[in-house]
C-alpha cells in the first residue's frame, strides 16, 4: 500500500516533476493496453495509488463489458461505480430482451437507453408484424390447402365414379343384359384375339354353336317370360360347364356360341356332351318347360391360314343347321371341308343327346 508521503524535496521544480509524472502515468492507465508499472518514486504517494486502483478497476469492468462478461463485480463507489453498475445491468437487460425475441416474446420493450431502445422496440415491432403477417399467410394457406384437399377429393370421386360408370357402361355394352354371359359383340372382339393366338403358337381351336330346338314354339305356347327363363338356365348351364378361359356367349335369339382354344375336337365333342347331359339331368330347374338343344361343331387349325373367323362361325352354323335337319336334339361335327356330310352323319360324333 503506498504511503502518502511528500516527495523528499518539496521545491516547486520537484514538484512540478511529480505532477507531470502523476499526469503521464494516469494518461497511460487510461490509454495504454496494458497497465503500466508504477515508478519506484511516486508508489508511497497513498492518494495518487489510490486513484490508479480506480482506474484500474474501471478499466477492468470496461474490458469485460467489452468481452461480454457482464459478471465482474463493481466495488467501486461514488458516481463512476454507479455508472458502472448502471451499465452493467443494462447490458445484461438488453441481454435477457433479445433472449425473450429469440424465444419468440415480443411483448417487452426497453424504456431506457436512448437510441438503442428507440431501434430496439422498433425491430420488435417490426418483428411482431411480420410474425403476424406470417401467421395470417399460415391461416390462409391452411384454409386454402384444406379447400384444395376437398376439391381434390371431390375430383378424385368424381373420377371414380366416371370410372365405375364406363366400367359399368363397358359391361353393359359387352354383356347380353337377359343372361348375364358375353354378348355378340364381346365374343367376336375375344376371339379374334384368340384366332390370332392361335396361329402364332401353332395350336387348334373348336367352335360350337348351339340353339334351343322348337324355342319359338315355347315363346308362342308359354310366353316370353318361360322363353326368357328357358335362355337363362341354358347360359347358366353352359358357363357350369365351361372352363374359366372358354368364351362363352349368346350370339342372338336362342343361339349361343362356345370357342374352346388350344383344345382339339375329340376334347371339344367331349365336352359338350357333358353339356347336354347336364342340360337333360338339370331340367327339373326349369319345370315350366323340358327343353333341348341342338349342337353345331368346327374346328380351326393353324395350317388354314386364309381361314377367318366369319369362316369358322359359319362353319359351326352350318353343323348346327346339319344337327337340327339331322334330326335334333345332338351334337353335329362339322370337320375338313374335303370330307362329306353324309360321311360325317355315319360318325359316332353324331349322337342324340
């Protein structure tokens, strides 16, 4: 602790010297970086070190301030250390207000601090605005992306429904409506694809054609209702009968029609005579009326390669004409155009259901 004691010689030149001395050095506490050393003659001068510890500390808290550390302890008294004080807890004020902005609070405002509180509170205000706009946007796209999701799906079930409907209007127009099997249309669309199939892997296929024998006497006798129910057993009988990818399909009238792909005609007689014996086992379903049918069957193989659809169908339909003339109610085989009806009425294939 330096002592106040007077300097040794008290002359006004000394004197002078000391002051000058004391001069330079507080200059130097207050603008050096560091804090210089005391010269050995002035460190008893009690007064002069006690104004430097000031100083000193001032310096000290200034430093921290400017380093951000708000924690350094203010022990000095009088107006510098409340000044000090002051600053310090503003600093650590503003501190906590922009902790509270970052956290999204911009209700506080800072009433002090002159130009800084004036652009302080003017960003926060700024701020509050533009959350506010930004919370409206959010409301107005939420509102938006909730009506865009309605009309989204509106358009998607309009879209299903316009789907279910051409499906719908799709089977309507490939269905015969009375029996629920394909009609015309739908078979001769199949089995051109089929025909084509064919040829490519080098396989046969069989086509029967088949009516109900003496139907317009059961329409003018019983009426249209028997005649209808009559059509139905007969296609419901068929499609038991059928394989799942056999195309099946009533041709017009009472007249129904069958291709059996990759199938020879040896499998294809065989099985329409599982056909009419179901019909004639199963007729009891229709009591109104007993019913039989007559049986028409051609085949087509690949080595006829000029040979077309309309070809085989009539081919078909003239064995159904040849079963009907032959005497009806059988299964009429319609084979190589080389080889004779009158043989082919000599051939087992020709049998009385």
């Amino acid at each position: 602790m330096l002592q106040n004691k007077p300097p040794s010689d008290s002359g006004p030149d000394n004197a002078d010297t000391f002051f000058d001395t004391a001069l330079d050095i507080l200059g130097d506490y207050l603008t050096k970086n560091k804090v210089p050393p005391v010269p050995p003659d002035l460190q008893n001068n009690a007064k002069l070190a006690g104004l430097l510890e000031q100083i000193a500390e001032v310096r000290s808290v200034l430093a921290g301030l400017s380093q951000g550390n708000l924690s350094i302890p203010v022990t000095l008294h009088g107006h510098m250390g409340g000044l000090l004080k002051s600053f310090q807890g503003n600093v650590r004020h503003m501190l906590w207000m922009i902790n509270q902005v970052a956290d999204g609070k911009l209700v506080n405002h800072i009433d002090y601090m002159g130009d800084f509180a004036k652009s302080f509170n003017t960003m926060t205000n700024a701020i509050q605005t533009a959350k506010a706009a930004i919370e409206y946007q959010k409301e107005l796209y939420a509102k938006l992306a909730d009506e865009l999701k309605i009309e989204v799906e509106a358009k998607i079930k309009a879209q299903e429904a316009l789907k279910h409907e051409l499906e719908h209007q799709q089977e309507l127009a490939s269905t015969d409506a009375l029996t629920g099997i394909a009609n015309r249309r739908s078979f001769l669309a199949q089995a051109n694809l089929e025909i084509n199939r064919c040829r490519r892997n080098n396989t046969m296929l069989c086509v029967s054609m088949m009516d109900v024998d003496h139907f317009k006497t059961i329409n003018d006798t019983l009426g249209h209702q028997v005649g209808d129910k009559v059509l139905r057993h007969l296609a419901a009988t068929i499609t038991q009968n059928s394989r799942s990818y056999d195309i099946v399909a009533r041709y017009g009238g009472d007249e129904f029609i069958i291709l059996f792909p990759s199938t020879t005609m040896e499998n294809a007689f065989s099985a329409m005579e599982r056909l009419n014996k179901s019909i004639a086992s199963s007729r009891s379903s229709c009591k109104e009326t007993p019913y039989a049918i007559s049986i028409g069957l051609a085949a087509f193989f690949p080595s006829q390669k000029d040979l077309t659809l309309e070809d085989i169908i009539n081919k078909a339909d003239k064995a159904l004409y040849m079963a009907k003339k032959t005497g009806r109610n059988r299964i009429f085989v319609m084979r190589d155009e080389e080889e004779s009806i009158e043989e082919e009425l000599s051939e087992p294939a020709n049998t009385t259901a």
